[in-house]
C-alpha cells in the first residue's frame, strides 16, 4: 500500500548557470520520487537527467515494493546503457553523464537507490540523518581518513564524481538503504547544488517547517540568497 503522503518538488536555474540540466519526478500515486542531476562539465547533462527522469515516469502503476525497484534498476541501466552507446557516436571523450537518486515509500518502510553526490535525507523529530554516501572524490577521501568532513566541504575537487549514469563503466551499480517510516517523517532528495550550499542544520529546519509555505520553497530560496553556483533543485516528501 502507498502511505499517504503530501510531497512538493522544485527546481531552479540558480545564481551561476544559465541552462538547468537538473530535473525531478514526483509521483506520490505510484510511491516514487526522483533527483537527476546532469554531470557538471560534460556534453548534454540536461540530455542524460531528462532520459532518466522520463524513463521513471513510464513505470506502470499497480507494481510491488520489490518490483518497483526492480523496475527502477531496469529504467536506469537501460538509460546507462543508451548514454553510452550515444556518447560514443561523439568521439573518444566524449560523456553524457547523470547522477540520480530515487525515493520509494510502501506500506510503513522506504528504500532509496542512488549513484553520484545528489542526495537523500531523512528528518525524524527535528534530527536529519543522510540516507545517502556520496559516490564522490572527496567522500572517498574521507572514508580513507585522507581528509577530514569538514575540509571535504570547501575541497577544490568537491564536485567530481566517482559514479553516474551514463558514465565509462561497463555496468552501474545503484546503492540501496532500507528502513522503516513513522508518521511525521520528512524526506529530502536534492541535488548537490543544494547540499553544497546550505548547511545541515539550515536544512533540517526549513525542512521541518510547519505547513503553510512549501519546504521546496523554503529551500530553494535560501540556497538562492546565498547565491549558489549550480543549479538546485529539492523534492520533499511527509509521511502523513
């Protein structure tokens, strides 16, 4: 059964760029919600975020927890496989190139699936937990203990990726965290224009703002004021 849920999703150029290669679904009835964010740097990142989130959207409602997210693996590698396949009719080099992470909520548990630095978090009686670990440059530094967390933030190659959809590896590998839902939980996906700009505290309280104004919104608009580099784009889902 899909909980019932109020969910909200935006998106925004930001402060820097001028063409937004994020995109998102927001698909309470089937229980899924999605952040694409296109690889920053090469060849037609709005290209790679669009065909996943338009794969997602495809996925017929009626379907299990289980084979959601069988689904969902399906939609991505065959998306994987099509960027890559599209990326070598372009010359040596060349990559088309996405991070995702996916939300899905059934009966009283949630799974997330993701691969690259866009992010999932969980608020839970005002503590926000990441779901998520970044496939990230940096966050290999720091499981290393090469580099500290707090020196990851500001480190020069913060934005560099170690997996995505459509990049050169023969099969891609989607992590999965599992758990249980209670009433009153709030979740996130954003892309890492967001969670690179505002910090976990400012986060968790927008996020767990009383309705009224949106959390998208809230959200957007303080990653905004702070004049973000990339684009930025939030999908808040309440557990009602």
């Amino acid at each position: 059964m899909i909980p019932t849920v109020k969910s909200w999703a935006q998106t925004h150029v930001g402060t820097v760029r001028r063409h937004n290669e994020d995109a998102y679904l927001a698909r309470p009835d089937l229980g899924l919600w999605a952040v694409a964010d296109g690889a920053g740097g090469h060849q037609s990142g709005d290209l790679a975020s669009g065909m996943i989130v338009a794969a997602l959207d495809r996925l017929e409602p009626g379907l299990t927890a289980a084979e959601l997210l069988a689904r969902v693996r399906m939609a991505i590698a065959e998306v994987h496989a099509v960027l890559q396949a599209e990326a070598a009719t372009r010359g040596p080099g060349a990559m088309i190139a996405s991070t995702v992470v996916v939300l899905v909520l059934r009966d009283t548990h949630f799974a997330c699936l993701w691969a690259g630095d866009s992010r999932a978090y969980l608020l839970r009686d005002g503590e926000l937990t990441q779901i998520s670990r970044d496939h990230s440059l940096v966050q290999a530094l720091v499981d290393d203990g090469a580099l500290s967390a707090e020196a990851a933030e500001h480190h020069p190659q913060a934005n560099v990726i170690t997996r995505a959809v459509g990049a050169d590896h023969s099969v891609l590998e989607l992590d999965k965290a599992i758990g249980e839902t209670m009433p009153g939980d709030r979740f996130l996906l954003c892309s890492d224009g967001l969670s690179k700009t505002l910090p976990d505290a400012e986060i968790a309280a927008l996020l767990g703002s009383p309705d009224g104004v949106p959390p998208t919104e809230l959200l957007i608009a303080a990653a905004l004021a702070r004049h973000v580099n990339d684009n930025v784009t939030a999908v808040t889902v309440g557990v009602v």
